[in-house]
C-alpha cells in the first residue's frame, strides 16, 4: 500500500469557486474544457500565505461496457491530472491573480494503485503543496486519498513557467 507522504500542516481552508480558478487557468494558457475539469471543489489556505490547495474529485478509472468501455485503467489520466492541476492551484498560494502557467518537466516519484473493491468513487481528496525553487520553477509533491486510503501521489514534481496564451507578439 502507499503511505501518505504529503502534510498540509496547520493550515485554514477556506472554498472558492471552481468556476474563478478555472477561468484563471485558462487565462494564464491552460485552458481545461468541460472534460478536463476534474476538480468539484477547491479550498487554499485563507491567509494565502501557505502553498498548499485541497480539491475533491471523482475517482475516475474508465468503466462503461461493450462499445461504451472507455479504459481498464486503475487510474483515469484525467483523475491522475487532478493531481497536478490542484498543484497548480497550490503554487499561487490560493490567490487567483497569483496563478501561472506551468508545466511538469520532470517527476521524481509517481505511485498508483486501485481502490478497494468498497471504495466509492466519489468525494476523494487530492492534498497539494508547492514551493519554488527558483525564478518560475516550483517543485510539487500530491496525493489522491479517501478515509485513509491513499491511491495515488507524485513526489518531487519539478515545474516550470510556460508563457502559453499569454506570451509577448514580439
């Protein structure tokens, strides 16, 4: 089994919409659409001094049957995004003016495994933090879990500025 790895410390969540930070993205060049919004619900620290973000997600992992079978993953990709996205979400220490565009370049650690068999796929959490590591690089750590159960984590996540829709004409 995968341990937790990830502690947000003692930090005060407060909930904005998902709507705000989504459009925030999009804005600063990553655009999700509909089908890549994975994240239900957002919370930062509410003194939006801690890189640190918690969203709920649905554990997705394909499903559907004959022609309708999209995967026989243990973990949807769009699931294992949420993981980066809420990292994203960290980095600006939950101030939406504060949200760039960044990109993974490199993963030191990825853990996945399936649920238990009684685990409903509703309501996970993904805990993230983040923390610079110099000029437009942040290095993140995240992780998927419900009542104690951790599914899945990326350790030691080195990202880095990209410019995408916001980058200078000339």
């Amino acid at each position: 089994p995968i341990t937790s790895k990830i502690s947000l410390g003692e930090v005060e969540f407060h909930a904005l919409a998902t709507r705000n930070w989504y459009d925030k993205l999009a804005i600063a060049g990553l655009n999700f659409g509909p089908d890549f919004q994975s994240m239900e619900k957002i919370e930062t620290d509410r003194k939006s001094s801690a890189m640190r973000a918690r969203s709920t997600v649905t554990y997705q992992n394909g499903g559907g049957s004959g022609v309708d079978t999209q995967s026989d993953y243990i973990m949807h990709p769009i699931t294992i995004d949420s993981l980066l996205q809420t990292a994203l979400i960290a980095s600006s220490s939950g101030v939406l003016s504060k949200v760039t565009c960044k990109v993974p370049t490199a993963i030191e650690i990825a853990c996945f495994r399936a649920p238990s068999s009684d685990a409903t796929r509703v309501g996970w959490t993904v805990d993230a933090i983040s923390n610079p590591v110099g000029p437009g690089s942040i290095q993140i750590s995240a992780e998927i879990h419900k009542d104690g159960e951790v599914c899945g984590q990326f350790i030691n996540v080195s990202a880095v500025a990209f410019q995408g829709a916001m980058q200078d004409e000339s």
